[in-house]
C-alpha cells in the first residue's frame, strides 16, 4: 500500500517512553530481588519468559542448565511474572494522585500502546 502511516503524537511517545522506562525499573528490581537470594543466574535465563510467549519445550531446555524440572521450571516464571505484575502496580501507583485509579492508568497505558 502507498499510504503512509501518521507519526506518533507527542502523547504516544511520551507513553511509549514511560512505558519502557517503568519496565526497565521493573526487571532491574526483579534482577536484584533474584541476586539477593543468590539466583541471579537463573533471573537472566528466565527473564525472557516474563513477557508470556513461552512454546512448549522452551523449559525443557532450561532444565540441564538450572538442574530444575520444566514444571519447577514454569512455577518459577509464574512466580516471577506475578512478582513482575506486583511491582508495575507499585511503580504505577507512584504516579497517580489516587491509588484506586491505578487499574485504570494501566489499562489506559496498555491501551495507548496496542498491547
């Protein structure tokens, strides 16, 4: 197709800013609550499971390196993904007036970034 898209608003580039700069503080905080309990290792090879596009085998994979099971595998990256969740909302929460309307600058970020 010959159209070409619109730019980005200042709007979307601050959100997508935003965005990617609470992510940043996020995985970095999960790094060191990893490297406080001595499983920093493990965090940088599970860090790419965080995002939720896991295919059947990838733990597998992981198993003879972290001398854990695939399942032992996949409660661990639960466990990450909702410590993950926990800490965005805390990051978020520090940036609305009231704490109640955290779900919603969430939603209202996500939507803004197609996600």
């Amino acid at each position: 197709s010959g159209e070409l898209s619109a730019p980005d608003t200042p709007e979307k580039v601050f959100t997508r800013t935003w965005f990617w700069t609470v992510h940043a503080r996020v995985l970095e905080q999960l790094r060191l609550e990893a490297a406080a309990s001595g499983k920093e290792d493990e965090f940088e090879l599970l860090k790419g499971f965080l995002n939720d596009d896991t295919r059947h085998g990838d733990y597998e994979e992981l198993s003879a390196k972290l001398h854990k099971t695939p399942k032992a595998i996949a409660v661990t990256v639960l466990r990450l993904r909702r410590q993950r969740e926990k800490l965005w909302r805390t990051e978020i929460a520090r940036t609305v007036a009231d704490p109640a309307a955290t779900s919603g600058e969430i939603a209202h970020l996500l939507a803004e970034l197609g996600r």
